[in-house]
C-alpha cells in the first residue's frame, strides 16, 4: 500500500487502505430529516431568457420541461452516480427564475433517511439546466452552464449549513460563499460516511 492510499482511506469514507473505491456502508445510521438545496445557473442572452420566460422557443415551454427533468434526475442520481446510495425521496421542488441574461435553478430535496441528498439536489439542479440548454441551443449555442453549488444542507450527524456572504453570479437567488463547517462537524461527516 502507498502513502497515498493510505491518506486517502484516511480522508475519503468511500476509499478502502488499499485504494480502490467502495459504497459506504450505511446500515448503522440513525434515520434522520435530511434536505440539501443546491442551484445551478445557466447563462445565456437576454433576448433568449425573455423567450425562455414567454414560453417562445422551437422546442416549446422550456422553464414546466426542466422543472420536470430536475425531478425526475433527482429520482435517479443513483443510477448515474456510481457510489450513491438509493433514497427514498419525500419531496423535490424546483425553481427555475429567468432574469437578466440567466436562470438561476434552485433545487431542494428532502428524505428521512440515513445518508444527506446533497447528489440529488446537485443533480435536479444539474439536470434541469441540462434540459434548458437543450431547449435554447437552436437559439443559443453558446449558453452555458455555470455555478453548480450546494447551498445548503441539514441533518445528519455533521449537522447543517449554509453558503452565506458573496453574490458571485449576479445576486437573483440565494447567496453562494461558503462558510466553512467546523472541525467537529468535518469530522462527523467523515464518521458518518463510514
């Protein structure tokens, strides 16, 4: 074994001392309410998110499609992100607000479970700029997709937080700077994961 894996054991719950990746085993975690909202931000021209927000694009009403696709990507994170575990998800909500020149996707999921749904709302919030991007891309090609964050999350035993302090992507939604968890709460969540 290297140092290396060895450090990474240490630090990763989902790496083994030999290096090689693995689910973590859940099984003694409390069940507890957990929820993570997260958002993603999709930039594009000002003509094309007043189109987006009158419902006036080739492919139709873009904003009721990716509220949709975010769900549904929610629903399904652990089929496409290899070490997530499965959960029982009680609700998905989706805000999709077009202003300026973007759409500032927030995404919000909760569960009672034993492991967080940070993946999940990242991917509702991933998927439903996906799925606006496809929408646009007749009109825009050269949108992007930008500040894909966790925004918050709480439960669990590493307990909750929230970025607070800097509008980095122009200030429609939540704020974005993260305030950094302390070393008990990084340690929990590292004791957690195991």
């Amino acid at each position: 074994m290297n140092d290396v894996s060895h450090d990474l054991s240490r630090d990763l719950s989902h790496v083994r001392a030999d290096g090689s990746a693995h689910m973590v085993d859940v099984t003694d975690k409390a069940v507890t309410s957990r929820e993570a909202t997260a958002r993603a931000v999709l930039r594009t021209r000002p003509d094309v998110v007043g189109r987006i927000a009158s419902g006036d694009l080739p492919k139709g009403e873009a904003l009721a499609t990716a509220r949709i696709a975010g769900i549904m990507g929610a629903k399904r994170t652990s089929d496409l992100i290899p070490l997530c575990h499965p959960l029982p998800l009680s609700g998905v909500e989706l805000d999709l607000v077009p202003a300026g020149d973007r759409v500032e996707i927030t995404a919000r999921v909760r569960t009672r479970g034993v492991t967080g749904v940070e993946m999940e709302a990242l991917t509702a919030a991933t998927v439903a700029a996906l799925t606006v991007y496809d929408m646009i891309k007749a009109v825009d090609h050269l949108a992007s997709i930008e500040n894909v964050e966790v925004l918050a999350k709480s439960g669990g035993k590493s307990g909750d937080w929230t970025r607070s302090g800097r509008e980095d992507c122009g200030g429609t939604g939540p704020s974005a700077a993260a305030e950094a968890p302390t070393d008990a709460a990084q340690q929990g969540s590292q004791e957690e994961q195991r």
